[in-house]
C-alpha cells in the first residue's frame, strides 16, 4: 500500500494519516475489533499482486494501491463514505474499488434523513466522477433481484425495527442484512450491523440508483459474481448462487467464487462479489494505463464494450435472474484492442550508428546501416530495401517497440538512384482491421554531379554549405558575422589566398574561407552622475589588486590629491575622492571592493574631516593622516611618507591645478614626487628635500606666470640636475607640450586619458589610471583642442583609451573627434 495515498476515514469523515501511536501501525491499518478474515489483502491481491513469481498476479501488477479506511469494527457511517470519495477525488486516483455494500433505507422514502443519505453519498461519488475517478463496487452476496428490491415487504419490517432505535444509530451504518443462509433478513442486518471489508485500487467501497450503495449510485460500476458450474476447467460460467443481479443495476460480471489470492501474509480462495469488482476494478487500471487521457464515461463505455465481446461465455439465466450485464469483463482486450496504429519511422548511420539521420529524402552515398523501428502496440515490423529483406518481433505489451536494421553499400554506383524502403508493422490490436501500417520512404543513393561547397566563417557566424550541380554557379550567402570584426569577403584560402568570384562555375567540392578585418576597439568614457560616481568607474576601470594600500584625498578641492600622485605611484595605490564631511557610498563601496590594509589620508582635517577618518577606520584599521599647514607643507609631507623615488622631481604652481593634472599621469608612473610651490620662491624645507633627494632631472610645468624663472633656477642650482620646464600659451596647449614631452620619456598613448580642462575632480581621479598603464593624461576643452591635433599623430597605434567625465564636461563632439584621431570607434 502507498502510504502517501493511503487514509483513515473513520474519525468524524475527516482523513488522518500518519502513524497510530497506540499499534506503531498507520492509521489506515485494521485494528482490534475489526473483522480478520483478510478481505483487504484479498482484493487487494486480485488487483494488484506483484508478478514475482510466488502466488498469485494481480489483474495490473504496476497500479500503485491506497487503502481508505472507511470501516471501523466493522462498521461505516455515511461521513466515512463521503470521505473516502472526496478524498479519492483530491488525491489524483484513477479507479476506487468498492468490496463493500449498504443497505439504504426505502429511498426516496418518507423520511427526509433516509433520502439524505443516497443524495450526500451520490455527490460525493458524482465528485470523484467528476475528478476523473473510475468508480467500482461489489453488487452484494444476497441473492436479491436489486432492481426490485424496493418491493421486498421485508423493508417494512426494517422500517419499524429502525424506528424503534434512534436514527443516528442506524442510518448511514454497513449492514449485512443476510444470515447464515443467505437470505434477505433486515433484522438479521440491524443485529450484525456488519460490513464487509475494504481492499481495492485507490478507495474500496459501490450505485445507480436504489438501496444496494454504492453499488447503485450513478457513476459506479456495479459488478455481479460468476462461477463455473461444474469442475472442469472449460465448464460454463454462471451467476454465483449468492449473488444479486438485476438486468437494469448490473454494469458487468466477474469470476467471484473459489478465487484464490492474497490472505494476510499468505494465500487463500474466497468467494463473494468482493472478489468479483476488484477483477473489473483492476481492468480499469489496464485501461486507465492504456488511455490515460479518456474520460470516466470513455473507460466504462470502453471497458462494457470489451465485456461484450465475451457475453456468450455466460449462460443465460434459466430462472430469469439476469446477472451478466454488459457481459464479462475482459482484461486481454483491455491491453490489446482498441490501440492506435504503431508508429514506425526510419534512419540511417553512416559513423557504425553513433548517430543517426531521417532516411526520408536523404542521400546516401557510400556505407550504411538503416534501421526502422515501430513502437507501440506492435507485434513485428519489417522492411524491404536494397533487395533486402530483415524483420524482427515485437513483445506483446501495448507500449512495446521492434526494431529492424540492415546494412547497404552504395558507394559502386556512378551515378544518383532513387530508393525505396519499405516497410511493414503489424498492430495487437486483433479487432481492428486498419492496426498495421505499410509505409515506402524514398531516398537517393549514389553519386551524382553534384559538389558541395562548404563555406569556413572563420571564427564567425555559421554558413550553410550548399549541394549544386556541377557546371553551375553556388550562390553568394549573406555575409556572416564576427564580433570586433569587419567581413572582407569569401577566399579560397583560410589565410591567403584570392577573393572568390562567385560568377564562376564550380567543378567539384570546394570550401571557401571568410577573411576577417579586426575593428578598432571603441574609446571609453568613464562617467556618473556625480564626481564620485565618476570616481567609481575610473577606479573600477584600473582593475586594482585588493588588500594593498589606498589614498583618500578631498573631491572638494585639488592641491592634495594632485601632490599625492608621486606617492600614489611608489605605493601603486588608486586615489579615492570623498567629501570632506562624511564618506560617500561611492568611496564606501570602493573601499569595500579594494579591502585594502591601509590606508592614507592626503590633507588635513580641515580638507578631510575627523568624521570621514573615523569611517575609514571602520574598514581599515591601519589609517594615517599625512598633512601640513598649508598645501605646499602638505606636498612635502607627502613626498617624505614616500620611498623609492625615482630620480626626477616635478614643480608645479600651488595655486592652481591645470597644469599639475596633466603632469600627474608621469609622477604616478616615474615616481616622481611633486612639489607644489610658491610663485616666486621655495621654502628652506622646499630646498632641504630637493637637496636630499639627490634628483638628476627637474620638470617645471606651467609658464614663468605660474613658477618663476627664480625658483626654476634655483632648483637647478642647489640640485645640479637638468632643468625641463613644460608650458604653452594657454593651460590645454601646456598639457599639449607635457604629453608631448613624455612620449620621449617613459610614456605612451596606449590607454591615455582625456578629461576637461574646465575642472580638477574627474583628471584628479584618472591620473592613477593612466599611470598605472603608462600613459598619458591630456586636458580639452573642445574637438579644436591642440590635445586631439596631437593625437592624430598616433593614429591606428593604440587600441585603448579614455574621456572621463560625462557629455556635460567633454560632449559627443569633442569626444567624437578623440576617437577619429586615434583611430578607435565612438565611445557609447
């Protein structure tokens, strides 16, 4: 039994599962005070005892059983019964077998409670009919004519024993109303008040319409038991000596006495109508498997007229008690007849039958092996081709298959044929004439004029080959696709080669080759809605290593994060830009995705607040200040948190920020420390770590406007090291004449970046960037800036390259022209 299906319907009609704590058995299992005579696993062994070779087998040995406990002591109130329907309907079962039977009172009666009882029983079974529930019952052991029984005057009788008791007590009870002799005796029933068992497919319990339920409940099929008059094993079927029947009541007929099946944990014969429906219950099943998509009203009609078939196999009832119904219910016909035809199709192999290809239409050309199959309800299938003939046998299941091969050499013939294969499948289905089915399959054979030209995309999109005649032309495919890549046409060549002309005639296989140009990759621009969402992308683009240092620097103003490039450089560590009153989430989730061990404030509280330092210590512990009284103290400050400087020293103008941005690039990547200074003088610490540093090289950047020539010679002077100064007439023409300048000196324009000139927040957080890679950083103000004239000189040299900052700072047009001047396409 299938516990997960399987329930107790006898507390209060409400199903309950699990286990009984009182047995350690589920709750559905009998129990002391219930009838012992092994009736469940009776029936339960008609319907589905398994095929294992000991016993018995069942009608349908695959069907999954649920037993629904509608009896308790033997005894069944009309909540039990409505339950076990309902519940059958709820929990998805095919068929419900019903080896049980009521005595309803005189219905329709003239007391509403004896009404109430077939109309609330019938609803629960037109519910389960209604759910798609076959529904079955046992007719009853009491050798009534059950479509008269309403004109037994022994209901009177019935009526007033009932009417002496209480009506709850009575109404709704199993009663056997037969006695020892079984004979009709209503008081014999209201004294037993017994019941017989519950076993079956799904619920075991049985009506169209009168006093025998369910058995008469519209939407249950009522079954009357047969049995062999006679000890021969070909005698005569007759209706069993203690069955009712009925010529209007009763749906079909089963073998019902002496049947011998499971008992307990053992085998034994029992005779009854209860060994009777579970036979048509069990066919059910057959035919529920076979069609399980027909309806309820599709299985009876079906299942009746099968039983028709074997109406003669029943004697006719010489006393007039009509017993046989549709006639005997007839499981062989229920897996064989009525089938669809099989379903037969055709392949061949031409790799030993590691795949196989539809034989219609094909062409086959050399060796192969064709196999047909046919499944379904098939007993044999063969095929004719080639001149040979093959076939092989079904199994006798109705959801079987055959299958046929062959093995053909065409690769002798010299030119193209057309077969035929044909082959035949022969159907179970022995009540219907068009179950076999014949099918011819054309194919081509051989070798014609015909050339394949194959076409190779290279990399690219797939192109269909095409099968042409020879002498004829094939045709000019679309052009196929590759990513980054240009189509340069057909060649006969992979690499090399001549372009195809597809105006010539082709004179055998071939394959074409596509050739490919690769696309400039497109300039990039890195930008956000706000300064530090512009700080994100330029950061995330630089693809920094995590765990290592970063500089937090103020997004609110220049001098410090531009003197911190040089230090950002010996550190190889990104530059953050956050307000100066409290940490973005922008630098939050940078500073979360670059989880570095330490981190260095550039500034002093006034630029970066205590606040944001408290911050920054909640995801780094290691945080340290580095500042001065003024930006030109901080810068030096910077320069001496360093070590392994190079050997170049950069000044820049403290009060401004231009030409420090387009320098800043170099520093990160030379390690060159950047001094920011005053106009017309150094400060005594200013020259103590010029001095100290030992520098070959120092570059001035900016006009005499910005560093004087006093100062620049100064450097030079208490230095000794080569003097470069950097400047042009106006601040984009200085960045011009830097880039200009580093080209010659340690950097390239490979991933250079382009920002405005306008203002300092989106270049403070590129300089890290193109440093990292080496590269340049330029200034523009519009697509005539000299920083894109300047480009042009590289152009197709570089595959990489960035604007910061969205349109509002550096619009299409200008970052249009970056682009053409590089060689690389339009950023997006």
């Amino acid at each position: 039994m299938n516990s997960t299906y399987s329930v107790d319907c006898t507390v209060n009609g409400i199903p309950q599962q699990g286990t009984d704590s009182s047995t350690g058995h589920p709750v559905w299992w009998p129990t002391a005070g219930d009838d012992a005579d092994k009736h469940g696993t009776h029936v339960s062994g008609t319907i589905a005892a398994s095929h294992n070779g000991s016993g018995v087998d069942g009608v349908n040995p695959n069907t999954t059983l649920a037993a629904i406990r509608v009896l308790k002591h033997n005894h069944t109130y009309l909540e039990q019964e409505v339950c076990g329907y309902v519940w059958a309907a709820k929990a998805g079962m095919d068929v419900t077998n019903a080896s049980i039977g009521n005595r309803s009172p005189d219905y329709p009666g003239k007391y509403a409670v004896d009404k109430a009882y077939d109309t609330v029983l019938q609803r629960a079974v037109s519910y389960a009919t209604k759910n798609n529930v076959v529904n079955v019952a046992s007719a009853g052991n009491n050798k009534l004519d059950i479509d008269n029984i309403h004109d037994d005057t022994s209901l009177d009788r019935m009526r007033r024993q009932i009417e002496k008791r209480q009506p709850r007590e009575v109404i709704g009870q199993a009663i056997d109303a037969s006695n020892n002799e079984n004979t009709f005796n209503p008081l014999t029933g209201l004294a037993n008040q017994q019941s017989q068992g519950l076993g079956g497919s799904g619920l075991s319990l049985a009506s169209n319409k009168g006093y025998i339920v369910p058995a008469m409940l519209d939407g249950v099929l009522a079954v009357s038991a047969v049995q062999k008059r006679g000890t021969y094993s070909v005698a005569p079927l007759s209706r069993a000596n203690y069955s009712n029947y009925g010529s209007s009541s009763i749906d079909v007929a089963a073998p019902g006495s002496n049947v011998y099946s499971t008992y307990g944990t053992n085998y034994a014969y029992m005779s009854g109508t209860s060994m009777a429906s579970p036979h048509v219950a069990g066919v059910a099943s057959l035919l529920k498997s076979v069609h399980p998509d027909y309806s309820v009203s599709q299985i009876e009609q079906l299942l009746k007229k099968q039983a028709k078939e074997r109406y003669n196999d029943l004697e006719a009832p010489a006393d007039g008690a009509e017993y046989r119904g549709a006639g005997l219910v007839n499981a062989y016909a229920a897996v064989t007849e009525d089938q669809e035809q099989p379903t037969v199709s055709a392949q061949y192999s031409t790799d030993g039958g590691s795949s196989w290809h539809d034989l219609a239409n094909a062409r086959i050309s050399g060796k192969a092996t064709i196999r047909v199959t046919a499944t379904g309800a098939v007993s044999s299938v063969s095929m004719n081709v080639d001149g040979q003939n093959r076939s092989a046998q079904g199994g006798d299941s109705y959801n079987g298959n055959a299958t046929a091969t062959v093995d053909v050499d065409f690769s002798t013939l010299t030119a193209v044929e057309t077969c035929s294969l044909v082959l035949k499948a022969y159907g179970l289905n022995y009540d219907v004439s068009n179950d076999d089915v014949s099918k011819t399959i054309q194919f081509q054979a051989g070798r014609d004029a015909y050339a394949t030209v194959t076409f190779d995309s290279n990399g690219g999109s797939t192109i269909a080959s095409q099968n042409i005649h020879i002498g004829t032309m094939a045709t000019q495919p679309m052009n196929p696709t590759r990513s980054g890549y240009t189509f340069q046409g057909w060649y006969t060549a992979k690499n090399g080669g001549t372009k195809y002309d597809f105006s010539q005639t082709v004179n055998g296989d071939m394959t074409l080759y596509a050739h490919w140009a690769k696309e400039p990759n497109a300039l990039q621009r890195l930008a956000g809605d706000t300064r530090y969402d512009t700080m994100g992308a330029v950061v995330n683009a630089a693809n920094w290593k995590t765990g290592g240092t970063v500089i937090v620097a103020s997004g609110g103003n220049y001098p410090d994060a531009l003197a911190a490039s040089g230090l950002a450089g010996t550190m190889n560590a990104p530059i953050i830009l956050t307000d100066g009153n409290i940490l973005s989430p922008q630098d939050q989730s940078q500073l979360n995705q670059l989880a570095p061990s330490r981190i260095v404030i550039a500034g002093g509280a006034s630029a970066i607040s205590n606040t944001v330092m408290n911050s920054l210590k909640n995801i780094c512990p290691n945080v340290q200040r580095v500042a001065g009284e003024t930006r030109v103290d901080t810068s030096l400050n910077l320069y001496r948190e360093g070590s392994g400087w190079g050997s170049t020293a950069v000044l820049a103008t403290a009060g401004n920020f231009a030409d420090a941005l387009s320098i800043s690039s170099y520093a990160y990547h030379m390690k060159a420390p950047v001094f920011l200074v005053n106009t017309n003088d150094l400060t005594a610490r200013q020259r103590s770590a010029l001095v100290s540093g030992r520098f070959s090289k120092v570059i001035v950047v900016g006009g005499t406007n910005a560093v004087s020539d006093h100062v620049a010679a100064n450097a030079q002077s208490i230095t000794g090291a080569q003097l470069v100064r950097l400047s042009g007439a106006t601040r984009y023409e200085t960045s011009e004449q830097i880039a200009r300048w580093t080209m010659n000196n340690g950097l390239s324009m490979n991933g250079a970046v382009y920002a405005t000139g306008a203002n300092f927040p989106d270049a403070l957080a590129a300089g890290p960037l193109a440093g990292k890679s080496g590269s340049a950083t330029l200034l523009v103000e519009n697509a005539n800036s000299p920083a894109v004239s300047f480009s042009a000189e590289y152009k197709g040299k570089v595959d990489k390259a960035y604007v910061v900052g969205g349109t509002n700072v550096v619009d299409h047009i200008t970052a249009n022209a970056i682009a053409d001047s590089l060689g690389l396409r339009h950023a997006q």
